[in-house]
C-alpha cells in the first residue's frame, strides 16, 4: 500500500486490517464525513489514524496509563 495521504473504503479496511462490519459499526463513526469522489469514498488517512488511536483508548485506555499502573512489580 502507498503512502498516499487518501484512503479509499477499501484501503482503509486494508490499512486498518479489520472487516468491513466491524469498521462500520466500531470505527467509521469516529471519523469525519468522508468525501466522495465518483463512486469511491475516501477520508484522510490522519483522519483514519486518529480514529483508530481513539477506538484503542476507548476499549484499551492510554498505553502510558497501563504501563504507570504496572511499573511496580
């Protein structure tokens, strides 16, 4: 996959390694309205990113915070 600063519906499924049904119901809805461009639907892939750190905070935490809490033993 490029480098490109775009993502199609498909690159993006690809990008994050998830199936469509879970980015449907679990990560699209953190992202802005994306913009269509023919028949394609492609958001940023910043705005991708972000979404996908939040979807791991809101399920995971911080990563800093799990590691403070177990610093320790």
């Amino acid at each position: 996959m490029s480098d490109a600063p775009n993502l199609t519906y498909a690159e993006t499924l690809q990008y994050l390694r998830v199936g469509r049904r879970a980015f449907d119901m679990h990560l699209r809805p953190l992202l802005p309205k994306p913009v269509k461009v023919g028949t394609r639907i492609v958001w940023k892939r910043i705005d991708v990113e972000r979404a996908w750190e939040e979807y791991a905070f809101q399920r995971n935490g911080r990563p800093e915070e799990s590691r403070s809490r177990n610093d320790h033993y």
